[in-house]
C-alpha cells in the first residue's frame, strides 16, 4: 500500500533540506504588496463613493480581504 500512495523517496534528503529552510523575504513581499493592493482599492473606492463604478471595486475589495485570510501554499 505505501507504494500505491507515493511515500517513499519521493524528494532526496537535500532537496527537503533546501525546501524547509526559513526565510522572510518572500513573506515581506508578499504582505506589503497584498496590503498595498488593498490601499490602492480603497482610495479607488473612496473616490468612486456614490457612483455606479464602485461596484466592482466594492467586489475586488472583497476578493482581496479573501484572499489575505487565506492560507498560501507553496506549489
């Protein structure tokens, strides 16, 4: 059964040591630029405020609170 899953010796020894190393940068880009996004659309929202155009800001503001409570995956 372990064969039919797929457990054994899938990645070597290095290459899961290479993988599980810790860094920051990528995290710190990742959340400056998911905040920035989030910044950008709602001043873009305050200056749509009372119009027709704030709909589909109103929607991607949503996808963006979304996706920031989400969990990222590294693929």
């Amino acid at each position: 059964m372990d064969d039919f899953v797929g457990s054994g010796d899938v990645l070597s020894k290095a290459r899961v040591k290479e993988l599980s190393k810790r860094r920051n940068g990528p995290g710190l880009v990742y959340l400056v630029s998911h905040f920035g996004a989030i910044g950008i659309n709602t001043y873009v929202l305050f200056l749509t405020q009372g119009t027709w155009w704030c709909v589909p800001f109103f929607f991607l503001q949503g996808v963006l609170v979304c996706f920031f409570v989400c969990p990222r995956t590294r693929v």
